[in-house]
C-alpha cells in the first residue's frame, strides 16, 4: 500500500519506520515496532513504546503529533494524552501507543501479539552491517 504525502509517496512501512525514528528523538523507551496486517484487519503496524513518567509520555505524543503533521500527516484520532498513562494515536495503517512504563507492564501488548513479527529499526539494521 502507498501513502500520499505533501512530500510524495510513501510506503506503509516506510511511515511505520518515520514514527519509530521520531518517537526515539524523545528518548522513548524500549520502542518495539510490529507488523500486525495479517492478524488484524484494523492496521498494519503497532509502535508500542513507553516513558518513564506520565510528562515524558505526553512529552513524546505531543512531538510525535507535531512531527508527523510537519512530515503530511494528520492522527484520525489521539486518546490518552491528557493523562499520560497510556496515548494512542492512531494513524490509519499505523497505531503507535505510548505508555507510562508501569501500565505498558500490566496491559503486555507486546504478549498479546506475539505472533506479529517484530520489525527492526534501519538504526538497528545498520549496526549490523
């Protein structure tokens, strides 16, 4: 699938892979991409990741939201931001959620979906080259 931008095309995953660059520019935690197209009919991809306080998660939704509207693109909808215990946004082919560490443990959306094949970073498939 192909996205059109104000910056031109883009793939689903080359999107998916934006949110994780701009979500480690806020130092977030543990950030784990998955690709759940064949399992679910909502999405293609989850970015689950986590702050070490509900102000760095917030933090790290609000400059995601800034980010991705500069790169061409609008949420269909944020939720969670005001609390900062569990931010959702909700980009279409992508959901990114961001969550105060201690919530992230208790809902393990990384368990739930185990069976999603976890997608590496292009800083992480760099340094194994």
């Amino acid at each position: 699938m192909r996205i059109t931008t104000c910056t031109g095309p883009m793939k689903t995953l080359e999107k998916a892979r934006l949110c994780l660059e701009i979500i480690q520019e806020r130092k977030a935690v543990d950030p784990i991409l998955m690709e759940v197209g064949r399992l679910t009919s909502f999405t293609d991809y989850f970015l689950v990741a986590s702050g070490a306080s509900s102000r760095q998660v917030q933090a790290i939704s609000q400059h995601m939201a800034r980010r991705m509207r500069e790169e061409g693109f609008k949420p269909f909808g944020i939720e969670g931001e005001q609390e900062g215990h569990w931010v959702l946004m909700d980009y279409g082919d992508v959901v990114v959620h961001i969550f105060y560490q201690p919530v992230r443990e208790f809902y393990d959306l990384e368990g739930l979906w185990t069976e999603a094949p976890r997608v590496e970073s292009d800083e992480n498939k760099n340094k194994e080259n």
